[in-house]
C-alpha cells in the first residue's frame, strides 16, 4: 500500500496502452485495477476490454484466446464469448449457449493515439470523456500539425512505487520545475479553471510573465496543464520553435504499483524538418527527473508546506477525493471558493 490515506481503485479514465499496440484480430493479457483483463480488436477494428477468466473453467482469455467474428473465443474448450460479455456458441453443444454467465466488459475509449479504460468500483457509465490532445486547447495549437507518435514518442514506465495523487500535485507546484527540471526560475502561475471532474491550469515562463506584461490570452513560453480525473493529464507547451503536447497518464496495477504511459506530439517545422528528433529528445527530458522523484516519494498526509504552499495543496488534495470509490456527493461536488478563471501571481 502506498499510504493509508490514498485509495488505488479511483474513478476514471485510465490509460493502458496505445492504439498501435492493438491490431486487428490479436488478443493481449492486461491487468490493472488488480484484475485480470483481456483485451481484443475485433475484425471491424472496434477494441474491447473484459474480464480475462472464462465463465466455463477460468481459463485466461488472452493467453491463446482468438477473435472470432465480434468476439473472442476461449483457447480451453473454444467456447465463444460476445462483445457483450455473453456467451455467442458452445462449439460441442449445437444451438444452446449458456445464457446465465456473462463477462463483465469495460468502457473503452481510443483516443489521442492511445487506449482508456473507464475503472468505477459503483459501476457507473463514464461520467465524463478525456479532451482532444491536439485540437482541444486553442488555435496554437491547432495551427501546426503533428505526426502519430511513433515508438520513439512513446514511454510505458511499469513497477512504479507511486500513487495518481503525486502526479497530480504537480499541477499547484510551480516551484519543482526549478529544483528538479532545472529551469531557470519558478514558471508564474497564470489562470485557473478548475471542474468537476477536470482541472486546467496555465503557467508561463519567463520575466515578461512573472512582470504581468504579457496579454491574458497569449501562449508564448507557456505551459497548459490539463487534468482530466486523476488518470490523465495533458500538458501543452508553448515553445520558441513550436508546441508540444505531452500526455502523462498513470494507471493503477495493484495496492503497491502502478504504470506511466507518456506520449509526446511534437509540431512540424517545415523548414527544418530535421529537428524532430531534436525537439523530441528535448521533450523526453523532463519525465524521467519527475519519475525518479515520484518513484521514491512517500506520501506525506500532514505536509510542512510554506504559506504559499497552502491553498495550492488544501485545493488539490480537497478536489481528487470525489475520484475515491466512496466519494460523498459533497466531495463530488465541491469547487474551489474561487472564481473558475483568475490570474494569480506567485
Ligand atoms: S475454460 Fe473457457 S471454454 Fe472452458
Ligand atoms: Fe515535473
């Protein structure tokens, strides 16, 4: 266990994989949440998700399981299970399936190149749907273009000893950039808009910003860093030579681990496209320094936090509670007693 205080089974999205990973007509054994899963794209290219073990025998789907039309038969005794978790045929018993077990299948989204899984321990429809990581955050974005990340763009960190919640306080912690990615000074914390189930925040970088000398809207030298739930997050970056947008999404294996999955969109320059790798490697940096502290970070329920420190923290820690499994209506509900878009100075 993590900490007491922190519970693994949160409500949300939750990335495990990348749509590459999953081609048409293959089977593939996950497990997150501490259950066992499969996963599988039928012939029509939809992905499914569902629960691993056979309902005949409990044989593991997606070690030998294969699709078979919209479904996935078991690689035990070949019995074929629907994409709704029924069971379609008994291949030694004509015409009578067995119309009493069913499968339990899970909400998946594909998306930003990458596979969601919906987790809610009360069984809800997704309550909310992950953004648009190239087209959801304004025009400078929207006017570059991007390639589909290849397997260099690509990181999967499994067997880390971290909780959601670490990774997630970034978004009130200005002050790490400097120590442990070794930024000239603390980015400005510039606006705010905090949502029932999503956070956005913007920091800017640089004199210009810290002197309140830049327009509200502009974007240069600045950093959006979007939660949605405490699963997935979305940081775009406003640089000199473009924008890239950058997906850090952590996903609980059991009690104690847990998986990142980090995807990097780096904008064309057409005059140089040769700088890709460059700027891709120049992305790539920041990760594994926030990794090495998260990895080895305990959690501290009662923090010594600077006065300045407080309300970022009090904010944060009283948001992600509504993701607990047993979140009261109140914690679901409750906003900051802040109004949704401010500019604030540090
Ligand atoms: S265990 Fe799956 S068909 Fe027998
Ligand atoms: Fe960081």
């Amino acid at each position: 266990m993590i900490h007491a205080s922190l519970n693994m089974k949160l409500t949300g999205w939750f990335q495990v994989g990348w749509s590459a990973d999953f081609v048409i007509g293959t089977v593939k054994p996950l497990r997150y949440f501490g259950e066992d899963l499969v996963a599988f794209r039928c012939k029509q290219g939809k992905l499914r998700i569902m629960e691993a073990h056979c309902k005949h025998l409990g044989a593991h789907l997606g070690h030998g399981g294969c699709v078979v039309d919209d479904g996935i038969a078991c690689p035990f005794h070949g019995w074929v299970w629907r994409p709704d978790g029924r069971n379609a045929r008994i291949p030694y018993q004509e015409d009578a399936p067995n119309r009493t077990r069913q499968l339990k299948v899970w909400h998946v989204l594909e998306k930003n190149d990458s596979i969601y899984l919906w987790h809610d321990v009360q069984g809800r429809d997704p309550l909310w749907e992950v953004p648009d990581a190239l087209n959801d955050f304004g025009d400078h974005v929207q006017q570059f273009k991007f390639d589909p990340p290849g397997v260099e763009a690509r990181s999967h960190w499994p067997n880390l000893h971290l909780h959601p919640q670490m990774l997630l306080e970034n978004i009130v912690d200005p002050h790490h950039f400097k120590f442990t990615h070794h930024t000239k000074d603390s980015p400005t914390v510039l606006s705010e808009q905090i949502g029932k189930w999503e956070w956005r925040a913007k920091v800017g970088f640089g004199r210009r910003w810290a002197e309140g000398r830049m327009p509200a809207d502009a974007t240069l030298n600045t950093i959006i860093i979007h939660w949605s739930g405490m699963g997935v997050s979305i940081n775009v970056e406003h640089t000199p030579v473009g924008v890239r947008v950058v997906c850090i999404n952590s996903t609980p294996v059991d009690e104690d681990t847990a998986e990142i999955f980090a995807t990097y969109w780096i904008s064309q320059t057409e005059d140089n496209p040769a700088a890709y790798e460059e700027r891709l490697n120049e992305a790539k940096i920041a990760l594994p320094q926030d990794v090495n502290i998260w990895h080895n970070q305990i959690f501290r329920e009662d923090p010594a936090l600077t006065a300045s420190e407080w309300p970022g923290w009090r904010k944060a820690r009283t948001w992600s509670k509504r993701f607990n499994p047993d979140a009261t209506i109140e914690q679901q509900e409750w906003v900051p007693p802040t109004s949704p878009l401010r500019q604030a100075t540090t």
